[in-house]
C-alpha cells in the first residue's frame, strides 16, 4: 500500500505543474464579484490580469503584446488560440481577429 501510495504521489506530482494558475497578484481577486466594467476593483483586476498574461504569452510563445491593447478576456482567448495554432501559421492572423481597446 506504501508503494502504492508514493506512486500515486509522484503521478500527481508530475502532471501538467506548469500548467497550474498560482500568481499572488491575481490571487487576490479570486471569488470576488464585480457590478460591472465601471467598477474600480474591476479595472485593477482587468490590470493585474492583462499583466500577467502578456507576460505568460511572452514566456510561452516569445509574442510581445501590449497590455494596454487587449481586455483580459481577450488574451485568454489568444493564449488559448496560440496553443492550438499549427507551427507554420502565423500568429498575426490569430492577433487580427481581436479589437484593440486604447
């Protein structure tokens, strides 16, 4: 059972660490509710999110984004679409189908 056990341990351990979500600047917002995009929490949040994503999306796929030009919503939409994407297409036409907010 020991055996077992210690197997089942090094599994878990080893699947997918990367892939868990654990920054403390975003930690912070989690389970908290916003009225709506005019909410002042909302914006530090959206912030903080868009933040960490341009980073992730630079570390992961060596694609510099400007925070200030996608929601947060969007580049987790475009970091979605980078892992799909085929090796030979260019993430350009991935990055035109999405708005720039000024």
């Amino acid at each position: 059972m020991i055996v077992a056990f210690l197997g089942f341990c090094l599994i878990a351990q080893s699947t997918h660490a990367d892939d868990i979500f654990f920054d403390p600047q975003l930690l912070g917002y989690a389970g908290k509710s916003y009225i709506g995009p005019q909410d002042p929490e909302y914006h530090s949040y959206d912030s903080a999110l868009r933040e960490y994503l341009v980073k992730r999306i630079h570390e992961r796929f060596g694609i510099t984004l400007d925070p200030k030009t996608y929601s947060g919503f969007d580049l987790l939409e475009i970091e979605a679409l980078l892992k799909c994407k085929k090796p030979e297409e260019p993430a350009d036409t991935l990055l035109k189908m999405f708005p720039k907010y000024w």
